[in-house]
C-alpha cells in the first residue's frame, strides 16, 4: 500500500482538496511536484495495517488526477486512519496519529485563507 499510494501522488499531474467548515465546502486544484513528493514520502514511510471500512466523511479529501482521468482519493479518519480509494490502493489502513497529522498539515498548507 506505502509504495502505491506515493506512486499514485507522484505519478498525478493535478492535485485537488476539498474542505469542508460550516460554511461550505470548497476546492483547490493545483499542481506542485513539490508537495507531491513530500505528501508521497510521507505515504511510503507509514506503516499500515488494513482496518474495517468505517461510514464516516473526512476533510479535507485529496483527489489525484493525470491528464484529466482520476487516479484515486485519499482521507485521514479519526486522526490515525487513512481511506484510499482509487486505481492504485483501496481500503482503510490504521497509519498512527503522526502520520494522520502529517497529511492533514500538509492538506491544510493549500486551504485558501478565510
């Protein structure tokens, strides 16, 4: 699972989160290698251990794209949990609380300011 999901966020050629606050919900679409590599070398040093499928939402939601086809989406749940959806990794992994913070921070560094 590491290798693929930071396979899947180096290989993507456009990034989009989605947040979600009372508020409203919004998006950011970009592309920056630079991120993609930190987020993807976060993935690859996580250990994960499969989890049952729990029916929570979590924001923000990481969506990779290439040339316009999705690749796959990625979420922390309850903090220590991250849901991987896509082409290259599917299910729910227990990854720790420091790496669910370190994707969060991370999503969080391209939230537009309020």
């Amino acid at each position: 699972e590491a290798t693929d999901l930071a396979f899947q966020a180096r290989l993507s050629d456009s990034v989009t989160i989605s947040y979600y606050s009372p508020q409203g919900s919004e998006k950011v679409t970009f592309t920056d290698p630079e991120w993609q590599e930190r987020l993807a070398r976060i993935l690859e040093t996580s250990s994960y251990e499969p989890r049952e499928h729990c029916l929570c939402v979590a924001y923000p939601k990481i969506e990779f794209s290439n040339q316009g086809k999705p690749l796959g989406q990625l979420s922390v749940h309850h903090g220590e949990k991250i849901r991987a959806y896509g082409s290259y990794a599917k299910g729910d992994y227990f990854v720790g609380a420091a790496t669910g913070k370190a994707i969060n921070d991370l999503a969080m560094e391209k939230k537009p300011s309020e």
